[in-house]
C-alpha cells in the first residue's frame, strides 16, 4: 500500500512555484532585505559587497550547530534560499530562537511572492 498526494493548484498559485524555483533567493539575516537572481551565481559575488559576512545554505542550518560557511567559489542553486549572516554568527551554535527568526524573514518572503 502506498501514499497517494493530490495537487489542485490555481494558475497563480502554479505560476508563483515556477518563479519561486526559478531563482536564487538571498535573504540578509540582519535586515531581511531579499537579494534575487535569475540565474545561478557564485557565493563570492555576492559576498564582494559585504566583507564582514558569510553565505550559508538554508539546507544546513540545524538548532544547536555551528553555520556552515558556502566557500566562494560554490555556486548558489536556482530555487533554493540562502543567508547572508555576520561573521560574528559563525563563532557559535545556531539557538532555536535565531534559527525560528531566519525562518519567519524566509516565510515572510516566499508569502509575500
């Protein structure tokens, strides 16, 4: 016996997915402002404006362990969000309460889409 999903989607909703996935998201963890674009870009551009900060994966960000760093010379993913954090954040453990922040700005962004 398996699993069975259906999907119903209106027009709008079907056309915010493909331009949702259509991107890469950067979200500033200090401000919120979004950072978008429309074709895969490499961490070290990003980054050339903002020395005193990291980039990090959404994917890799778990309560209670350090940030992973992305190096500059990885490529950021179409559909997938990533941080731009303060250096400072990668001496310590991620808290529940700053991964719980990232998470609204995230929501915040993919709802008002």
């Amino acid at each position: 016996m398996g699993l069975c999903a259906s999907c119903h989607c209106t027009t709008k909703q079907r056309r915010l997915m493909n331009n949702w996935s259509s991107t890469v998201k950067v979200i500033n963890s200090g401000d919120g402002r979004l950072q978008e674009f429309r074709q895969p870009i490499m961490a070290s551009h990003v980054l050339s404006g903002h020395p005193t900060a990291f980039l990090c994966s959404s994917d890799t960000m778990f309560v209670g362990c350090h940030v992973p760093q992305m190096p500059g010379n990885e490529e950021l993913q179409m559909g997938q969000i990533y941080f731009l954090m303060p250096l400072s954040n990668s001496n310590h453990p991620l808290s529940l309460q700053e991964l719980c922040s990232l998470a609204v700005k995230a929501g915040y962004i993919s709802g008002g889409a």
